[in-house]
C-alpha cells in the first residue's frame, strides 16, 4: 500500500477521500509557505493542492529526500500546468469530483518520478516517466475540454498540452473555413506566432492545407526536400521551417481543422510523437466543434435573423455593462440611433421581399461604416442603433455622418435589376452628458432622431 500525503484544503480532500486500490491518503492542512512540520517519513510521495503554499515546494522536497511531489488542482488550464512547471513539481494531476484522480493515475506517477532503485536502468525510468505523464495529460485534457463551451479557450488549452508533451520551436491550430474552402490560423505559439495570425492558407496549400484536403497525418523531416511544402509563408516572416509534424481534427468523420508542430527540438519527428499527437487530437476535436455549435446555438439569441446584427436584447444588456465600466473609468459612451427614410416606399412598391433585402443592405452599410470596438443591433423595424465605446459627441458625429452619405449614396435591390434610394434620420446621445441610464440614452437619441424626421429628414441632430 502506498501512503500519500496531501497538503491541501477541504474540497480536494473530499474528492480523494474514495477507496483507492494500492493507495492511501493522509492528509495535511495547506503548506501556508511553511515546511511541513509532520513526519513524512513513511510516505512514498506527496501531493499539493496548487496555490495553497506552492511556494514551500523546495522546503517539502528537502523534508522528502527525494520522493517525487506532485501538485494537483480542481481545475486544468494552460495557466494551471505552466504554474505546476514553474514551481518545479513532479507531474500534475486534475482531480474533478469524488475518486478523480484514479489510484492507477498517481501510482504510475509516483513509480515513474522516483528516484532509480539500485540495479535498475535509468532509461527504463525515464521511459515510465514520460507514459505516466502522457497518461495524465491525456486523462485531463479530455476531461477538461469537454467541459468547456468557449472554442477559443479549448484550443488554448489543447495547445498548451502539446507544448508540453512534445519539445518544438513553434506550434499551430489551424480551422477550415468551408464557405472560402481556406485554413486561418486560430492560434500559433512561438517565435513568430504573431506574424502569421493574419495568413490564410489555401486547402491544398503547403503541408497544412494538404493534411486538411486529405484528412490524413503525416511527418516531415526535410521541408526541402518535400513538394508540398509552402516556402512563402517562411519568407514573409523569416523563419526556417525544418520539420513539420501535422494532423487534422476529424470530428464527425469530417475535417474541421489541423494541428501542427514544427522544428522538434534535440532531434526528428518519429512516429511515436504522430501517436501522441493523434491521441491529443482525435477526442478534442469533437470537444472544439461541440464549443463551436454551443457558441453559434448562443449567438442565435442575441442576433436579428434578418440582419445578422445584434437585436435589441443583448443590445440594452451591451449598453448597461459599458455604463458600468464609464462609471469606473470616467470615460464616455455615445449611442446612434437611426430610422430609415422611405422605406415604407420600398416595402408598397416592390414588396415585403425586396423590404427584407434592403434591410440586410443597410446592415451591410452599417459593418463596413463603423469601427471595429463599435456595436450595431437592428432595434425594430427599419430603426438601428450603433454604440460606440468610449466616444464623445463629436466623434459620434463624425461617424454617423459616414453612414448617412454612405446609405444616401447607395443603390439598393441593384442585385434583382433595381435601383431604390433611400436615406436614414439620425439621433446622438451621450454618456453622462445626456442621460445616466442605457433606457435614457435611447430615448435621448430617438428623441433627436425624430426632430430631425419632424424637419427635413436625412439629417443629424444631437439630444439635448
């Protein structure tokens, strides 16, 4: 029976408290910064909860002459594992709910990290030590991803993994778009990550975009000698590509995306690095498509049908959060409200058909005529709100001038042999100059875009 000692808090005590074969608990309160003051003499290793008195690591491992200690969390994260590397612990484990980590999990750990009995082979130890800990990074990452909703942090965190697992100069994930039959880069990690995060890859194009087309792994060893290799992408960033391991994310029997590892560091790709990529990859590919139909599922409740704008919901939800955040900062917040001119015209002359297709034009007008950090939501009808962050009157002024001369200067219905003219009312109001409130702001600015329509139409007007 091998005895543990766990330092640790009351949470991760309950999950390890189950019946484990060939393994016991004794548990410890939190290090606190302190070496243990116990008798840890009897136990073959030690487990500490990560963040509660981390830092006494070097003191417990002196207290346990060479006995492996491993840390161990309630959650993993790339945050979490770069922490437990850092602190310089053995292995870590991810312990979920009640049982979890399994007595076979710790055990490989324990017998892989220890010190090399005499009369035995230092390879063979080394060996056991890389099994136990791909056990445990595979057991976590699909445990983990799986329960997480946001695509983005389930590739950060299968990234992470990888990183970890195999030693190389750079790494990248790689999604297809299938309506422009292209890869972009969702997220790459290395010397120049940042460099090629705005590069699209054609399917078929270089190593990736073969891998993606064919569905198949490879490894390549000698991107010279290879003629799939891509050499453009290395000359736009001056970086020298050696070697490539790549391996698609099949989820559902089709290809959503790719992984690759490039330029393995102390020697070549083998084929045992493509198993443990593909065993990485193949459960978390679903894990990231789940994340993504969860995030499209979500996105359908906070966006107009038609125009594929923000509605009017998460509008006043938007607007309430960054009033909060103006309060904190003392910075304003302007809001655009917008009615269109003749529209009604549209809808009697050429029917409601024709009405819902100019509506999706303005949407389209409305995306190219603001700024990135702006929101739009089609408010009801033919009435469109814009907010703009952190923006006074002056500058809402200037960019609702944009967007008046561009639906002015428009032809819409061109697309079904038409040439319908349209222009729009247009209404300002600021925080905290106009009102303190996401109702007041609104109010505020239809009231403004109302005196413009009472006027002349196809004008601006700021609240007063």
């Amino acid at each position: 029976m091998a005895r543990v000692a766990v330092f640790s808090g009351p949470a991760l005590r309950r999950n390890l408290r189950a019946t484990a074969s060939g393994l016991s608990y004794e548990f410890f309160p939190p290090l606190g910064g302190r070496a243990p003051q116990a008798d840890l003499d009897a136990f073959a290793g030690a487990l500490v909860e990560l963040g509660k008195g981390s830092r006494a690591v070097p003191m417990l491992r002196k207290v346990m002459d060479g006995r492996p200690v491993g840390s161990v969390s309630l959650k993993a994260d790339p945050a979490t594992l770069r922490r437990s590397v850092q602190l310089g612990f053995d292995f870590h484990l991810g312990s979920f709910g009640r049982g979890d980590p399994p007595a076979k999990e710790v055990l490989a750990h324990l017998k892989a990290a220890r010190r090399v009995e005499a009369g035995g082979r230092p390879g063979m130890a080394q060996q056991l030590k890389k099994t136990a800990q791909r056990l445990a990074i595979l057991t976590d990452i699909v445990k983990t991803a799986n329960s997480i909703l946001e695509p983005r942090k389930v590739i950060e965190l299968i990234m992470a993994k990888i990183q970890q697992l195999i030693a190389s100069e750079a790494w990248s994930m790689l999604m297809v778009d299938e309506e422009k039959q292209e890869l972009t880069f969702e997220l790459a990690l290395g010397e120049k990550g940042r460099d090629v995060s705005s590069f699209r890859v054609k399917m078929g194009e270089g190593i990736a975009g073969w891998v993606a087309q064919t569905g198949k792994p490879t490894i390549v060893n000698d991107t010279s000698r290879d003629p799939r290799f891509a050499r453009r992408f290395d000359s736009q960033t001056q970086f020298q590509t050696r070697s490539i391991l790549c391996a698609p994310l099949i989820s559902r029997g089709r290809t959503i995306g790719v992984v690759q590892v490039i330029n393995k560091r102390g020697g070549k790709f083998t084929q045992a690095d493509l198993e443990v990529l593909l065993t990485l990859v193949e459960p978390c590919a679903i894990a990231i498509e789940n994340a993504i139909l969860f995030q499209r599922t979500e996105q359908l409740t906070i966006t107009d049908d038609l125009t594929k704008l923000f509605n009017s919901r998460y509008l006043n939800l938007y607007i309430s959060r960054e009033i909060k955040r103006c309060k904190r900062h003392g910075i304003p917040l302007s809001v655009i409200f917008l009615d269109l001119d003749g529209f009604k015209g549209v809808n009697d002359a050429y029917g409601h058909l024709a009405g819902s297709r100019t509506l999706t034009e303005v949407g389209g007008i409305l995306v190219e005529a603001v700024r990135e950090s702006d929101i739009l939501a089609r408010y009801g009808g033919d009435e469109f709100v814009v907010v703009l962050p952190e923006t006074p009157p002056s500058g809402a002024l200037v960019i609702a001038e944009r967007i008046r001369k561009a639906i002015e200067s428009h032809s819409f219905l061109k697309d079904q042999g038409l040439e319908a003219r349209i222009s729009a009312s247009f209404g300002i109001a600021s925080y905290p100059d106009h009102a303190l409130t996401p109702e007041g702001l609104i109010q505020k600015a239809d009231q403004a875009m109302y005196r413009v329509k009472e006027r002349d139409k196809n004008g601006i007007e700021v609240a007063v």
